[in-house]
C-alpha cells in the first residue's frame, strides 16, 4: 500500500513537471521543469525496485543530458524575437489531435476490462487464466482464476509442485489463489526461481482442465547493480558494445557539427 | 505492490504528454525536450513489463534507452548550435531547406 501512495505521488509530480515542459514558453523553465520531472521518475524506478536505474537516471539524465541542454540554452540566449510566434495552423492542430488519440488508445489498451472474459458458455472445460504476475518476496499476492465452458459452478485445486521452503500457495475451491515467497534469498535462488503451481479446475459433471502457472519471484535483489550488471556483461554483452561504439561515434558527430565552418 | 496497469497508464500519459509537445510547440529545443520525456516514458514501460515477469531484461533495455537517448542529445543540440549560426533562429517553422 505504501508503494502504491509513493508511486502515485512521485507519477503525479513527474507528470505536472511534464506538463509544465511542454507549456512553458521561456526554455529554461522547461529544462528546469525536465530535471524535476527525472527526479520524480527517479524515485518511480525506486518503488518499482530498479535501483540501479534510478541511480542511472539522476546521473545521466538529470546529470548530463539536461546540463548539456541548459548550457546550450544560455548558449544560444534567445530573444522572444527568435523564439518566434506560435503559429496555429490546421496540420498542427491535426497533430496534437492525433497525439491525444495515440493518448487516450494507449491508456485504454493498458488498462483491465471487464469484457476479457469469453461471453459463450457452451465448449469444452478450458481455464480462461493463462498466465499469472510475479509475486514480491515477502509480500501475499491474490488473485482469481477464470475458467470458461463445461457445466459450471467449478471446484478447483492446487498442488505446489515448487521446492521452495517457505513458499506456495492456497487455492480456496471457488478460484481465489493466494501466493507467497518468503523474503530469505539464499545463494542458490537465482533470478529464475519460480513457482510452479499444477491447477485443476473440475466441474459439475467431473470434466477436468489442468494447467501448470509458473509464478515468477522478484527478489530483494531485483534491480541492483550487481544483477542488472551481471546480465549486462553476460547476456547482453554485444549490445552494450554496440552502444559503446554509437557514443564514440556521437561524441565525433557532435565535434565535427560544432566546428565554425561545416 | 504496484499493479502493472497503473505503471502502463502512467507510462501512456507521460508518453502523450512528449507527443504533444512534439508535434505543438516550434522551439527546437523544447522539441527535443518532448522526445526526452518520450523517451522516459517508454523507459517506465519497460521497467513495468521488467516487474511483471521479474525479469531483468527491461531495466537492460532501459539502461540501454538511456545511452541512446544521451547521444542523441549530443547530436541534435550540435544541430542547433549548426542551424543557429547560420540562421540565426531556433524555431522549426522557419528551418525549411536543407541547403543554407
């Protein structure tokens, strides 16, 4: 619950900040309100346990980049003149329509509805859940399973085949799965222990489904750097030299642009 | 714990809000700016999938995002420092031609 309170107040603050970049006429009160904005999303990273990328944020965004910005901004100095007016023609218009569109489609897309769940009765037993979110160590998830076709009501059961001391779940026989994992990390829980829960659904006539979920654990150590690190230099290797070599070749292009004469 | 949902709207909104300053404001460099906040927004995204499957790849892909994004802003704003010396200007509307 108290993730949840910091997640909105740091959300809400980093989307007025972004707001107020994209409405302020003077640029270094955008390039200000962009710093804010960075922080705030800073201590979003924070409460959805990306550590590592939070410390990233504040370094290489609100560090860096936005003090590269500011100084070209004091660099070119502008006057309202060279601001130039604003003008409001029809294709503009048209863009920032289609960018609420794009807005409202996104949000629409995310968001839980209702309607997911199959209206036809008829067919087959079949469980309607397919896959289940990670669970926090430390923390109880719960959730309800769907099932759809046979002759309802269903009776469902769970049996934890995971090894795991100290973690598993409860089904009650209506559908509502609770999960746990305990928050002890020995050396042998890597990043891809998971739960693995066999549930069967059966109904009024004694059809069964069965279906095996693996619940992912997010651990203590989720989004430190050693982790975030230990797959950059092994799995990810060759796209981190790849980026290596992108920032060689625009500290180049940067150099080569600012020249007097091009 | 933070339902995914949440993260992704969040992440929707900031990203709208990045589009609409692309394509509504003028000023090079609030445009560039816009993309900046795009950009984070998608870094969000990533850190939420990330959180769902407890798979670190996002926060790679986001860390990556970030070194992209950091050169991009090297090379665009040595483009405004360019189109402004022989311009004179800084805003979008009057940059129509690529040669002078």
């Amino acid at each position: 619950m108290a993730e949840q309170i910091f997640f909105w107040i740091f959300g809400a603050l980093a989307l007025g900040a972004g707001i107020f970049v994209v409405a302020a006429r003077n640029p270094i009160h955008s390039a200000v309100a962009l710093v804010f904005c960075f922080f705030c999303l800073a201590g979003v990273f924070v409460v959805l346990q990306a550590h590592f990328l939070a410390a990233i944020q504040v370094m290489v965004y609100a560090g860096a980049i936005m003090v590269l910005f500011i100084f070209v901004i004091m660099l070119l100095n502008l006057s309202d003149e060279e601001l130039g007016k604003t003008k409001w023609t029809i294709t503009k218009w048209l863009g920032m329509a289609a960018a609420c569109v794009v807005g409202v489609v996104a949000v629409w897309a995310t968001q839980p509805r209702g309607d997911d769940e199959p209206a036809a009765p008829g067919g087959a037993l079949r469980m309607v859940t397919e896959r289940l979110p990670s669970v926090v160590a430390g923390e109880e998830m719960s959730i309800k399973l769907i099932a759809a076709g046979g002759a309802p009501p269903y009776t469902w059961s769970m049996v934890d085949a995971s090894s795991m001391i100290g973690a598993g779940g409860r089904m009650t026989p209506d559908g509502q799965l609770k999960v746990t994992a305990v928050k002890k990390e020995s050396k042998l829980d890597g990043l891809d222990s998971k739960l693995a829960l066999h549930v069967t659904v059966t109904d009024a006539k004694g059809a069964r489904a069965v279906r095996v979920f693996s619940v992912p654990i997010v651990h203590p150590s989720f989004g430190t750097t050693a982790k975030v690190g230990g797959l950059l230099f092994e799995k990810y290797a060759y796209p981190f030299e790849i980026v290596s070599l992108l920032l060689l070749v625009a500290i180049v292009g940067a150099v080569v642009m600012a020249k007097k004469r091009i | 714990m933070v339902p995914n949902e949440q993260i992704l709207g969040l992440a929707a909104v900031l990203f709208a809000v990045g589009a609409i300053g692309f394509v509504a404001r003028r000023n090079v460099l609030i445009v560039l700016m816009s993309v900046e906040l795009m950009l984070n927004a998608s870094n969000l995204a990533l850190v939420g999938y990330g959180r769902l499957r407890a798979a670190l790849d996002g926060h790679v892909f986001a860390f990556l995002v970030i070194a992209v994004a950091a050169a991009e802003a090297a090379v665009g704003l040595a483009i405004v420092i360019a189109v402004y010396r022989r311009r004179r200007t800084a805003n979008l509307d009057e940059v129509k031609t690529l040669r002078n």
